[in-house]
C-alpha cells in the first residue's frame, strides 16, 4: 500500500486537513491519475490555465514554473498549510 502524500504537488508545502485531488491531465481529456494539493493551490491552478491548456503536455510539466503561477507560489510559501484567502477569477 502506497503511503498518502505528505506535501502539495504545487506548492511543496505541508498538506493539511482538507486536501483535494487535481488530475494534471484533466479528468475531460482522459485523465486518470490524481494528485494532492491544498484547496487553494487548486483553485490558483484552475484560475491560470484552461483545461485545453492543461492538456498540453508542455504545460502540464511546467506548472509550478510558469510565471502565471510564480507570484501565487511566493505569497504561498510561507501561509500555514490549511491557510484559505479568495482566489481572482480568470481574466479573459
């Protein structure tokens, strides 16, 4: 039996009690395959890229360095690990 993650596919932190699964290869495009994260780097991720994007292998590999996300994964780094602020919509 394979042990729960401990820390957040995007951020790297400590998960803490509410953890939410995010597929990488969105669940629309034939996704399986879950991973851990906090709620708010969820939402931070849904917010930055469209499902079609995500899709992309390209991009999918790059999440965590794509400087659509680089200002959220700073601010983030040192919140606690159940830390909840609202997330801006997507701007179109």
């Amino acid at each position: 039996m394979v042990p729960p993650p401990t820390t957040c596919w995007l951020c790297g932190r400590p998960l803490g009690r509410k953890i939410e699964q995010h597929h990488p290869l969105p669940k629309s495009r034939g996704g399986r395959e879950t991973v851990a994260v906090h709620p708010i780097c969820h939402r931070a991720i849904h917010t930055a890229f469209t499902n079609a994007e995500l899709a992309q292998p390209s991009v999918a590999a790059a999440v965590a360095t794509d400087p659509r996300l680089t200002k959220f994964l700073t601010w983030i780094a040192d919140k606690p690990p159940d830390f909840h602020a609202p997330t801006a919509r997507r701007t179109k």
